[in-house]
C-alpha cells in the first residue's frame, strides 16, 4: 500500500504552475533526477520540467526500491497521472525509455490523459531489448564489474569514483534497477496512438536503422527518428539541448 503521494515522486527544479505545458522526463538504470535538471534553465518560460525520481534515491531515499517492473511502471503512472491536469510531453532515456512507452500504454489503457508526444532516446526498442542486451550488465555481476561497467559506459563521473560511499550507493542503485529490468515482460501487441519521436546516438551500442525500424511499428501516431552524434549519453552539447527535441512537433510525413 502506498503510504506517500504522487506529488512526492515529482521533482521541479524551477516551478513553474501557470506554464501551458510539462516536460516529464523518466531516467535510465541506475540514475536519479539530476542529470535533467540543467534542462530547467533552458527551457521556455510556457514549458515546466517535472522529473520523476524513482522509488530508493534521493527525495525517496526512505522508499523501498521497486520489487519488480511493474511496481516501478505502476509508480510512475500513479506520479506522471498527477502532472496530466495539463498539455505534457513524456521522455525517457535507456530504460528509461521502455518505462515511458509503457506510460504512455497504460495511461490510455486507463483513459487518462495521454502525453501530447512520447520522445524516447538511447533505448532500443522494448519488445527487441532481449535480442541487443550483450552489452548490459547483469544483477548479479560483481560490484568491480559494474563499477567498471558505469565507468566505461559514461555513468559515473570521476568525482563519483574517487569516493567509496558514493561509488557504493551507485551500484546499489544500478543493481537494484537491474533487476527490475531484468523482470520486464514486453507484452506482445502493445503500442500507443501518440506521436513517437526517437533519440538515438550515432556511436551507441545498436546500428540507427534497426532502432528506428522497430520502435517505429509500436505507434499509430506521427512517428520521427533522429540520428544525433556521440554515444549512449550522446555529447555534452547534444545532452544540454535534449529539451528542444521534446519540444518540435513529430512531423506526420516522416510516419
């Protein structure tokens, strides 16, 4: 039984209660809120950045870790159902991604409100994940293992890795997200009506055509494929700018 609110699950770097539309924004394994929040200085004064922060991490640091995929998707419904008062966009990167298409599945399914665009971005996608998953670790690798996995894949910083507690918290987190993942069951027939619009690194794990050739037969809305340069986490440059392809309308031609 949930003993907090939804609000609790929703952080807002710079509050913005009048602005037209919300940028909700899911992360990937392992992470938390803050490599979004940047994004809030960046952004028009009509569009506020809503983060959801998972359970067992920052602000919900007290809050049990999710037992399974579906535990983790129904707290983000129950968070993202919160913001759907007004116009908003949904994105998520890496597993983050599947967690937003899996959002934006249930939310109609329940006849909530939609996201008006899903953006997904470093994701393959989510009923071809098990084919391309060489390169990710498992739950029950070795701390040193996804440790150096965090280093080499970008995910930890070198301030992070020079401090044993921070490097100990991490791959609680990683691991914890994990095995999460590791539970998820694509349903198959699964797909939204909203428009899709994927992210994807030119030097990422998965050649661009098979990302874009799969995600694109899970929407019967308006659906885009962006190439952008740099790896899993793209550039500095590209990360920063992220927002302004949440904020383009997904061109129906490209459908």
């Amino acid at each position: 039984m949930y003993t907090e609110s939804a609000a609790a699950a929703v952080h807002r770097p710079q509050p913005r209660p009048h602005a037209d539309r919300v940028l909700v924004c899911l992360s990937y394994c392992g992470g938390g809120t803050a490599p979004f929040r940047q994004w809030a200085r960046t952004l028009p004064d009509d569009v506020e950045l809503a983060l959801i922060c998972y359970p067992g991490r920052e602000s919900r640091f007290g809050t049990p870790f999710a037992r399974d995929w579906t535990a983790l998707r129904d707290d983000v419904v129950r968070a993202v159902r919160s913001l759907a008062d007004r116009p908003y966009i949904l994105f998520g990167h890496s597993m983050g991604s599947w967690l937003a298409f899996e959002t934006a599945a249930q939310l109609e399914r329940l006849g909530v409100a939609p996201p008006s665009a899903l953006v997904v971005s470093g994701g393959v996608a989510p009923h071809k994940r098990r084919e391309v998953r060489s390169h990710v670790p498992r739950s029950d690798d070795s701390d040193e293992a996804l440790v150096r996995w965090m280093r080499e894949f970008g995910q930890m910083t070198a301030v992070v890795a020079n401090e044993p507690e921070l490097v100990k918290l991490a791959v609680e987190l990683l691991r914890a997200d994990l095995v999460v993942s590791e539970s998820y069951r694509f349903v198959e027939g699964s797909r939204v009506s909203v428009p899709l619009r994927v992210l994807y690194g030119a030097e990422d794990c998965e050649p661009f055509d098979y990302v874009e050739r799969h995600w694109r037969s899970l929407t019967d809305g308006a659906f885009e494929a962006v190439e952008l340069p740099g790896g899993h986490f793209y550039t500095p440059d590209v990360w920063s700018r992220l927002p302004e392809w949440c904020s383009l309308p997904v061109p129906c031609a490209t459908r």
